[in-house]
C-alpha cells in the first residue's frame, strides 16, 4: 500500500521535471517524419504540423497557467 501511494506523487515529479527538461516530444501520429500517408498521398502531419515534434501536455498546461497568471497580476 505504500509503494502505491509514493509511485503516484514520484510519477508526477518524474513527468513534470522532463516536461521542464525536455518540453517537446517526438510526434506519435507520424512517428517523428513530419508527413503521413493518407489513401496513397503524402499529406503534412495534422498534429505537429510537419515539425516532426509536438508540445508535451503538461508543458502546455504550464504555459497556460503561467499566462493567466501573468496576465491576472498587471
């Protein structure tokens, strides 16, 4: 029981110092090429917009947070 109650609160500092570390991942949808082949045709990748990476959810949380936040105390 104790091993399950610190796996969650270290999972979470483990997935917010690499979103610190490291913001941007390798695209899933196109496996990091920046293109996918759709009936035949090469089309540019919807989610990372041919970047080949995308932003990781939690950065994108922080981000946003951060932005309220700044915009909240002017």
């Amino acid at each position: 029981m104790l091993v399950a109650c610190l796996a969650i609160p270290l999972a979470a500092i483990y997935y917010a110092a690499l979103c610190l570390l490291r913001p941007f991942a390798e695209c899933r949808k196109c496996e990091a090429t920046g293109h996918r082949e759709i009936r035949g045709k090469t089309k540019v990748c919807r989610r990372c917009r041919g970047r080949r990476y995308r932003l990781r959810y939690g950065r994108r949380l922080h981000n946003h947070w951060r932005r309220t936040r700044e915009l909240g105390t002017r």
